[in-house]
C-alpha cells in the first residue's frame, strides 16, 4: 500500500501545480511525503554550497504548511549531486513507496538531445512513480481534484507480463473504496488473423476474465476489453473513449533509442495521458 512519497522540488514556475495536485494525496492512502529537493554542486566552493542547501531548505519548509493542511505528515530532505541519482537514493534512504512528480511530455527527440529528469526517473523506477502532465494542470481549478477522482474510472492495460500483475496489485491495494471501477485492457496484434486470432483472443478473454473476478473479490467494478491495435495507440484510445480519471500500467524500462524503435506504453502515457498515471515497474 502507498503511504509514504517522494515529491521533488525545483522551485520552478511549475512547483506551485505540482504541490497543488499533491494536496489530493490522501485520497489514495498517502499519509507522508517527503519534498526532497537537490543542489547541484558541480565547480561549486563549499561555503556557496552551504548557503544554497540552507535557502532550499528555508524556501521548501515554507510550502510545508499548504500540504500539512490537507492531512499529509511533511518532511523536507536537501541534498547535492546529480538530481536523478540523489532522488533515488534519497527515495531508498526514506523508506518511499512512491514518487510524484509532474511531466513536460518532452518528445523522443527532445529527450535524447536534450534528457528528461522525469523520464530518467521513470526508467531507473525501483517504486510506482505518480506522474501528472503540467499542462493537465493547468486546466484545472483545483489540481487536487486529479487525485481524489483518479479511482472512479481507471484504466489498467496488460499484456498478462509480470510488470503488468505488479501494475494490478498496486492499483488493488489502494484504500477500499479508492478504485471504483477498472477497465482492464488488453490489446492483440492487428496483423493476426483467423485460426491465431481466433486463439490469442480466447487466451486473452480467459485471463482478462480471472483479472475481473479478483477485482470483483475487492469490491471493485471490472470491465474487460480487447481492442486490436497496437498498444500504444490502444491505451491512449481507451483513455479518451472511457473518459478515464486514472491509469494505472507497468513499465519494462526502455532506454530511449529502444523505445524510439520500439514504442513504449508507459513513456507515452508520460507525455501524452489526459489524466494522472500511476507507472510501477
């Protein structure tokens, strides 16, 4: 069960929207997050280190409140070195379920020239990452609504894999009453036809069947799908057709060039989901 996350600051123009989103954490069981926040020191002289780590730390205890206000356990971490290496270790360190974060959906060519501290977070994903498009936010009156309607209608694609079962415990160990109802997805090659469609679809139906009965053990309302596309295109298709509030999905971790080649659900719901993901490897 999720109770304790890391949420990164940068105090950048959009830190303000990610911790307003954070502030509908409880609605998902998350009782305590940690605002860790990392200095680079790269060239830097030791007092000049000293004096930005205690800045950072002054300026992120005074965004404390606003979270503590909405029924969160707050405690700030600084650290200095590299942001995508200290935020992991500081998520170890921590005893962290999961990390939230906000997305600037950067396309693959952005990325491979210009990096992605969150897509970098997400391949080196050791724990469920919670991740928001900043632009979704934007939208949004009141950010935290995300979060305390992200259970009512989620869509959990599989492809019956190890990550995609770790993906479906995640979303069933959410508080009862957090998931209401589930859309299980499951997409088969459209260059398959006849006898081996025919097959692949049967095996699919059976095992999207035993999904549904162990949500139904949960309280949870399942429905089953099979859509014959090709998953990326699948996924963002069942998000829009089914108006979801939430997805929950797994992660194999590509590298950028094979998932330039390859394609990649969970990148492209970093970058292209209108609703919040939950990503767990």
């Amino acid at each position: 069960m999720l109770r304790t996350v890391l949420l990164p600051v940068d105090f950048s123009d959009d830190n303000a929207l990610i911790l307003e989103f954070a502030k509908g954490l409880s609605a998902l069981g998350i009782r305590r997050v940690v605002l860790g926040h990392v200095v680079e020191v790269s060239g830097t002289e030791g007092p000049v280190i000293s004096r930005r780590v205690d800045e950072a730390r002054t300026a992120i205890c005074a965004m404390a409140p606003g979270l503590e206000g909405a029924g969160l356990v707050v405690e700030v971490r600084v650290v200095t070195g590299d942001p995508v290496e200290e935020l992991g270790a500081l998520a170890a360190a921590g005893g962290v379920d999961a990390l939230v974060y906000g997305s600037h959906a950067k396309s693959v060519m952005d990325q491979l020239l210009a990096g992605s501290v969150s897509e970098r977070l997400l391949r080196d994903a050791t724990v469920p990452h919670l991740v928001v498009r900043y632009d979704l936010l934007r939208t949004k009156k009141e950010p935290a609504s995300l979060l305390k309607h992200f259970g009512d209608k989620v869509v959990m694609p599989t492809d019956f894999s190890l990550s995609a079962s770790r993906a479906f415990a995640c979303a069933l160990d959410l508080p009862k009453g957090a998931l209401k109802h589930a859309f299980l997805l499951h997409a088969v090659d459209p260059g398959l036809a006849g006898e081996k469609l025919r097959r692949t679809e049967e095996g699919a139906e059976f095992q999207l069947k035993n999904l549904q009965a162990m949500c139904a053990q949960k309280g949870v309302n399942a429905s089953p799908t099979i859509r014959r596309e090709n998953p990326v295109p699948a996924v963002l298709d069942e998000i829009r057709d089914r108006g979801a509030t939430g997805v929950v999905a797994g992660t194999r971790g590509r590298n950028a060039v094979q998932e330039m080649l390859l394609g990649s659900v969970s990148m492209t719901l970093l970058r292209q989901a209108g609703c919040p993901v939950l990503i767990v490897p």
